[in-house]
C-alpha cells in the first residue's frame, strides 16, 4: 500500500489547525507542522502557534521544537520530517502535513 501525506497549506489563520485535528481525529494520525516560524520557541506572536488545548487533541511534531538560536535550514527539516514520516507511516496511514 502506498503511503498517503494530505497537506493543509495556506495562509497563517485561516482554520488549517483545525482542519488538521479534524483529520487527525478521524485517521487517528499524527500532523506535522511545516510552517517556518513554527518551528522557534521564542516566536509566539504573528505565528498562530496551536493552543496548548489544540495540541492535546492531536499530536504535533516541529512545533517550537527549537530555539532561534540554532541554525536550522529547510535542509534539516527535510530530513527530519522524512525520519519522521517513515516512523509514523509504521503506525498508521495517511498521516497529515499542515503549514
């Protein structure tokens, strides 16, 4: 079987969240953050960054996962999600992308 991502783009505040935990309620999967301001700790103003009720509801990955600080490139995250993606397509299919 192939291995199926849905990706949720779109402008910051438009509901792709929601949409996105709606989804994963539903496949019982996991949602992979791929917005770029997401990803730095320090950045909680302009981003739209889920809620800490929105992130109990479904499991987020790359959300505020570094600090500014550190270089990270679209490189790294590229391989980061790949790993990511190959272990949670293990547990379940599709799996979602939201940024």
């Amino acid at each position: 079987m192939n291995n199926i991502l849905l990706s949720i783009i779109g402008p910051t505040a438009i509901g792709k969240t929601s949409l996105a935990i709606q989804l994963a309620k539903e496949y019982q999967s996991d949602i992979i953050s791929a917005d770029s301001r997401q990803f730095f700790q320090e950045m909680n103003i302009g981003t739209a960054v889920p809620s800490k009720q929105e992130l109990e509801m479904a499991k987020h990955h790359f959300i505020q996962h570094i600090s500014i600080q550190q270089e990270y490139t679209v490189g790294d995250f590229e391989k980061d999600a790949l790993n990511k993606l190959d272990y949670l397509f293990t547990k379940n299919n599709p799996q979602i992308m939201v940024g």
